[in-house]
C-alpha cells in the first residue's frame, strides 16, 4: 500500500474514537498485549515516563520531552489525537514518525490485524512502541490516550508515573464523579513505581494517597513543594511567560521562561518539575539549563502547538484546544484580561460533551462564529447555535471550520481579538495553525 492508502486502511478499517467517539472505545490490556507480544515486547526495552490526567497531560508530556532533548538524550513522544498529520502523534527528538516506517509496518503486521481486531488506538499504541525500540530510544514520554487503567498504553511499567488533573470529562466511560474519574487515571500507579501528582484537589487527593498505597508506590503531589509565581503579566502578544519557582519556599528556577503562555500551565509546571527531579534521583543528567531550554524552547524542540497559539496580530488571533468544562473556564478567564474593543469567538464542539456547561461559562458580551468539525462526532453547526442562543450567545452558524473563521478575521478590527477553539478537531482545521 502507499502511505495514503494505509492511512485508508487505519482510520477506516478500525474505530476510531477521534471520530466516532464511544463506538471506537475498547477498553482493556488483553489486544494490546496480544500485538505486543507477537511483537516480542517491545515495550520492555523501553525506559517509560507515564503521563495521564483529564487537562494538562499533552503540555507536560511535550515540556517533559523537551527538557529531556535539551539534556542531550534521544527522546520518544507519543501523544494523541493529531492535529495535522496521523505521524505527529508518534516523535523522536521532535521528529514525525517516518511515513515509510509506518507503511511497511502495517503491510508486516496486517495478518495479526486481522486476528486480534484491535481498535485504532491499540494499533496505534503499539506503533509507538515498535518504532521508539527500533529507534534505540533513551527514554520515551508516553501520554495516556483516555483513562489509565483500561487505557492501551497501560502495558508499561514506567520509570515514573504523573498524573496531572482531573476534571469532568467523557463521563459516559470514566465515571460521573471526580473520584471515580481519578480512580481510573489512578491506574497507572503501579508497583513500587514513584507517582507524581501536578496539582492537589481535595476531591480526589485521597484517591491517589490509597491507591499509591496499595501498591507501595512512592507519592507526592508536586504542588506542595513547588509553587509557580507569574513575575508579570505578559502583553497579549507575547510568545512566552515570565515565572519564577520556588521548591519549599527556598529560590529555584528565578526569572523563568515558558513558551507556552496559557494560565493553566502554570498548574502543569510543578509536576514536570518533580518528574524532572525523580528522573535525577534515578540517574538521569539534567541540568538547570536544560530544564530552561525545553521550557523556552518547548515548540521548537517538540512541534507542540494548539495550546494558546498566537496566530496573527491586529487583529490579535488566538486558537487553543480546550474542550471541556475546567478548562473552558480558564481560557475565559485569559480572555477576559486581554484589552479588546471587541470579542469574535469562533466556536465548535463534539456531540459528547457537556454542552450546556461550556456554553454557561462563555462570555455573553462575544459575538460567536458557530462551526463544525469535519469529523462524525462534530455538533452540527445550525444546533450548537440554537442552544448558545438559548443560553443568551449572540451569533450565527457558518458550517465549515475554515468558514467560519474567515468571516471571524473579515469582521474583526485590528484592535480586536479573534479566539477559535472549543475542540482540538476545530483548532486541527485552522489552515495557518
């Protein structure tokens, strides 16, 4: 097969969550071990940071990578869904995943295909695998895909695990509560593995102190011994944030910067710390230049983008992939502080999520721009415009994403901002991104 007809073969010969949501879902290990171990493991060959929690967990697995790069060590990522292209989901020191690696890969493995039947994501996940061994990896950052305990990439046994937030998201698969939430993401805590939690939440701290419990894993939450301080506020065309850390109380990182200026990675930012400090506990040689390096130069190094991407000035535009109920609050929020005449939001979401949240959350005074990704479980345009009407949101419905978006950039004047987001499939259709 050609690359393009084996791109064919993946997204429409298996389910896809990505694009049909729930019916692309297979939860277990049992497919995933099967294609593993016709593989001969290849996961076992691999030095693993574990990277899971609800928002957060594609940030820090990029800073994670980047910091590691910037150390000199050969670095693999996987993170999912992709934005542009199938190959981003799988890097090696910030390089795609080499098209005629995954062509033949595929031709050699169909047979087992067809035998285990797995989903996309568990094929996808021993991809990754397969290729970061070949690739003779130092280590490799591996982002959960949904979950943890069920989740495929499961099957490792990692050097450290981090769990960065919980939050209300897929319900319908992981519970309808904080805790039950945690409790799955809580599964990647295995025995005596060292667990790392980015930020305490009451709700569910406990979750984590009894699971790590159970399997003798060490525990720490990282924002009790670092604490994330904004030096000022950043121009709302800035590409980076100015911070200073500071670890039990004590200077640590002074006059830091990070290229990635949404607020809520100042959430994430204690937790990659504390992986970065684990990782030298165990050996690992990472200088404090290497830790600003990957943080400054985090876009570089790993290609991560759709998170508070600046995308042109006067009219300020800015696209970010937030799509649930926390972490619409904090892009509101930015947004709120961000001097503007006037507002233009450009706005599509997945016909499984909690709707009528986000709408409540977002700011009446905007004038909307109602779009649908091309995707199966994209909220049609026409409907998600009805119900924001119905919630006192102004605007119309424009069908395509790119639409859209345009018609946002013709109204808007050079002193007003123009945000795009609401989905990571919308932020994927934005043709400049």
């Amino acid at each position: 097969m050609t690359y393009q007809q084996t791109l064919d073969f993946l997204y429409q010969q298996l389910p896809m969550f990505q694009r049909v949501g729930e019916a692309g879902y297979k939860p277990g290990l049992e497919r995933t071990e099967a294609l593993a171990a016709a593989m001969g493991n290849p996961e076992r060959r691999l030095r693993c940071v574990h990277v899971a929690g609800t928002n957060g967990k594609g940030s820090s697995s990029n800073l994670l990578a980047a910091i590691l790069q910037a150390a000199g060590y050969k670095v693999g990522l996987y993170t999912s869904p992709h934005l542009k292209e199938f190959t981003e989901r799988i890097k090696v020191n910030g390089q795609d995943l080499d098209p005629g690696y995954l062509v033949q890969w595929v031709a050699r493995w169909r047979g087992l295909f067809d035998e285990v039947q797995p989903s996309f994501f568990e094929m996808c996940v021993a991809l990754c695998f397969a290729y970061f061994a070949e690739q003779q990896v130092n280590v490799a950052v591996v982002e959960v895909g949904l979950g943890g305990r069920l989740d495929s990439t499961n099957i490792i046994r990692p050097l450290v695990s981090l769990i960065t937030n919980i939050s209300l998201d897929h319900q319908n698969l992981l519970g309808e509560t904080l805790p039950l939430i945690a409790a799955e993401k809580a599964g990647i805590i295995k025995p005596g593995v060292p667990a790392i939690i980015s930020q305490t939440q009451p709700e569910v701290a406990d979750v984590f102190r009894q699971k790590a419990a159970a399997e003798a894993a060490p525990l720490q939450f990282a924002d009790e011994q670092f604490r994330v301080e904004l030096v000022q506020e950043p121009a709302p065309d800035e590409p980076t944030q100015r911070l200073q850390v500071l670890r039990n109380e004590a200077p640590y990182l002074p006059d830091l910067e990070l290229a990635l200026v949404g607020d809520y990675q100042r959430l994430n930012l204690p937790g990659v710390l504390a992986v970065v400090e684990e990782l030298r506990d165990q050996g690992f040689a990472i200088p404090e230049a290497a830790v600003r390096e990957g943080l400054r130069e985090v876009r570089r190094l790993t290609g991560f983008r759709g998170r508070w991407t600046i995308l042109g000035r006067r009219p300020l535009v800015v696209c970010d992939t937030g799509h649930n109920e926390a972490g619409i609050r904090f892009i509101t929020g930015q947004l709120a502080r961000l001097p503007r005449r006037q507002l233009h939001f450009v706005l599509g979401v997945v016909n499984d999520k909690d709707v009528s949240k986000m709408l409540a959350l977002l700011p009446r005074e905007a004038t909307y721009y109602f779009c649908q990704a091309s995707i199966p479980r994209a909220l049609p345009a026409d409907e998600l415009a009805e119900r924001a009407a119905a919630l006192g949101l102004q605007g119309r419905a424009y069908g395509p994403v790119p639409a859209a978006v345009a018609a946002a950039r013709a109204a808007a004047a050079a002193d007003d901002v123009v945000f795009i987001g609401g989905s990571t499939f919308v932020v994927a259709e934005i043709e400049e991104l």
